[in-house]
C-alpha cells in the first residue's frame, strides 16, 4: 500500500501546485503506470488521510474530478456520496473539460454508486447540476444525457428529465465528450422512453423518430426499438401511422413489416376482435420488448379513434349504433367515452335525450397568447438553425467530409450495432 500512498501524495503535491491545467492534466493522464493507476488515484494519503478533505471541490476540481471518477470505478473504493454532490455542484466547467472521458467515467460511477446503495433517487441531482454545468449549454449532446435519463426512469423520476428533454440536440462536440455513435441513439430513444412515460405523445414521437433517422451504414438494433415504440405512440397519438421519412434506412421498415406490430397496425382500430386476440396471443413478445404498457394503451384508446373516423362520415349517429361499430356492448359506455372525447377536444358533438350525437366541425381556438408563442418559438428555431447552418458551412472538417461523402468518426462500428443496452427501468409498467 504504501508505494501507491506515496504516489498519491505526490500526485496531490501537483494538483495543488502547478497552475498549468493542461501540464496538470497530462501529468493525472499518463504520469502514472495505466494498470495502478485508477488504484493509485483512489487510495489514501500515506497519512490515512483522505485527500478529497484537503483539496478544494472548485479551484481544484480537475485533480478532485480524477480521484473522484476513480473511486467511483474501483472495487471497494470510499466514495463518499456527498463529495459527489457538493463536487456537481460546484466544479468549475472549463477545468473539467480538459478530461472529458473522466467526466463519462464520473456520470457513470454515481449510477454505479447509487445501484450499490440501491437508492436511485439520490442520483437524479448530481448528474442533473453536472449535466447542466458541464457543456456550455444543453443544445450539445454529451454522455451524461444518456445516463441521467436512464437515472431519471429507474428512479421513477422522469419529469426530473423534462428541463433537460425540453432543449433539442443542435451540437455535437467529440472533443467536449467522448461521444460514441451510440450515445446519441441510446439518448433519444431514453428520451422518447421519458416522454412516452409522461403522456407526452407528440414529443415522444419527435424523440423516437430521431433515433430511427439517424444516419448509419446499416441500422442499429436500438433503431428498430425505437421504431416499434414510435409506431405505437402514433397508434395512441393519432390512430394510425406516418410514413417514415426519406432518410430513414429503409431495412428498418423492411424489419418491422414481418413482426406482429404491423399485424397490430394494420388492424387498427376497427378491428377490436383482431386486436385482442393479438394483445393475448403475443403478451409474451410485446412484453419482452418492453411494450406491453403502450400496446395496452393503444387498444384501449382504438373506440376513440374508429368513433372520431365515424365524423368524418356520418352527421347524427344513434348511441346504440355507434356501440356496434366501435364494439362496446353498453350504450352507458358509449355515451361515457363521446362525452370524453368532447370534452378533451377530440370531436365536437351534442347528443340528445334521444340519444342522437350529431357531430359538428370544432371552432378553432387559438388565443393571441398562443399564437405570440407558437411565432416566438418558430422564430427563435429559425435563428437557431440559421447560426447552425454557417457554422457548420465554414467548418474545414464539414467541408472535407462533404467532399469524401463520409464520417469515420460517427459511423457505427460493430459493436455498437449490438442491442446491449442494459435495462433502463425495472419494468415497462410505468406506461400504463
């Protein structure tokens, strides 16, 4: 033990001497042997003291960064929970973005840490502060979003994510993260996961078609979850699906036309015998796949949608006529779920003491408070995306890699075309 402490001593005599960073920085990476050296940065002082208790969370936050991400990644290691906590909270982001991958190595130790504990709840606050301060906004994709958003489902805290979720990817930055193909898949899928959750179906939607489209030489496994949840959520948001867009790999819908969700789809929502009878037949499937919730929700939600295609067609309909064709036996239901859908806006009807709905086209209801909204936000888009587009025009690396119509770096590689994501929630019971 005691050369390692010696070691460390001397590593915390340079963390608090030297004032160039980038020395600092190269001296933690490389100065000492890589099979001790996440040993070494977690061990004590030779004292037995610890050196989180003499370095400063803030002034000294790269050297506190590595020993810190170290003891989160080393078996047996003290990692004291609220070191952690303090440290996200004050670290000072320009030192901490010398090291970036101990920055992926840290968000991923406080999941490890709060797994060990078995209190997920404890994780959402130091990777939310460290999420917020560590890039210089949240417009650029890290690898905390992932992880955080993972932390936020299984602690069952996903509208902690709703801030973060709320700010659309327009950055990517492989020197600021140590970014992976994957990392940007696995965040919008966790995204549309988070969203779904919550009910926020055109969101979730926005999310998972993200992932679905996103470029590659041939699609991830995770595309094709996504693409199954995106398909689902439709089926609950709008009653039927969209067509892909263009640039989306065309093997993914190839994929899914030959599995039971375009059984499910193309049964939808007239067919209510068809759809049970899937719903029983493949509980097994849907539920592996982590879709059972969603699945459920749309077939309950499928009278909804043949009742609102009924208005398109018809002006009056009887009660008892519209329980035969959405296949309710009770007329009390079906007055139950017309007065729902009224009363949520998705169809304007009256019904009589008769019994008689007569449908009528919905007044458009926009207030000049919405409206200023909706032109702000489109206007600030635009802006956005304008400053966006002549950055990325006067980029040398755009402008090369347009030319060899290629992107080594952000092509997936083998192993990333692995469906070997690890559980992000304990069960899909949370979409019901």
């Amino acid at each position: 033990m005691a050369p390692d402490s010696l070691s460390l001593d001397r590593i915390l005599n340079e963390i608090t001497t030297t004032s160039n960073l980038v020395t600092l920085n190269h001296t933690l990476k490389n100065g000492l042997p890589k099979e001790s050296r996440e040993t070494i940065l977690s061990s004590p002082l030779a004292s037995g003291q610890d050196p989180l208790t003499i370095l400063d969370m803030r002034q000294n936050t790269l050297g506190v960064l590595y020993i810190l991400s170290a003891r989160l990644n080393t078996t047996n290691a003290p990692a004291p929970p609220q070191a952690v906590t303090t440290f996200c909270r004050n670290f000072l982001p320009d030192q901490a973005r010398l090291a970036p991958e101990r920055v992926t190595m840290l968000a991923r130790g406080i999941l490890r840490l709060a797994q060990q504990h078995n209190n997920m709840t404890w994780a959402v606050a130091p990777l939310y502060n460290l999420l917020q301060r560590y890039p210089p906004d949240l417009t650029y994709l890290t690898t905390i979003h992932a992880v955080f958003l993972q932390v936020c489902l299984v602690a069952n805290q996903p509208a902690a994510a709703i801030p973060v979720l709320a700010v659309p990817i327009a950055n990517v930055n492989t020197a600021l993260s140590d970014l992976t193909y994957n990392d940007n898949l696995m965040y919008h899928y966790l995204g549309g996961v988070v969203l779904a959750v919550l009910k926020k179906w055109a969101e979730a939607e926005e999310y998972f078609e993200i992932c679905v489209t996103a470029p590659g030489a041939v699609p991830a496994a995770l595309q094709l979850e996504a693409l199954k949840k995106l398909r689902l959520v439709q089926l609950i948001s709008r009653g039927t699906v969209l067509p892909l867009p263009k640039y989306a790999h065309s093997s993914l819908s190839r994929i899914l036309k030959n599995s039971v969700y375009t059984e499910l789809i193309n049964a939808y929502p007239q067919n209510a015998e068809r759809l049970y009878t899937l719903l029983d037949k493949e509980k097994q499937t849907f539920s592996s796949d982590r879709n059972l919730g969603l699945v459920t929700q749309a077939i309950d939600r499928a009278p909804r949608w043949t009742l609102k295609k009924l208005t398109a067609t018809y002006v009056t309909l009887g009660l008892g006529d519209i329980a035969r064709v959405v296949g309710i036996q009770s007329e009390d239901e079906v007055r139950a779920l017309v007065l729902s859908m009224i009363e949520t806006g998705d169809i304007s009807a009256q019904i009589s003491a008769s019994g008689t709905v007569t449908f009528s086209d919905p007044p458009p209801q926009f207030s000049k408070d919405e409206v200023d909204t909706v032109l702000y936000s489109a206007q600030a888009q635009s802006a956005q995306l304008e400053a966006l587009d002549r950055e990325v025009g006067r980029s040398k690396e755009f402008i090369t890699k347009a030319i060899k119509t290629q992107d080594s770096s952000w092509a997936p590689n083998p192993d990333e075309e692995m469906y070997a994501m690890s559980s992000a929630w304990q069960d899909e019971s949370m979409f019901g």
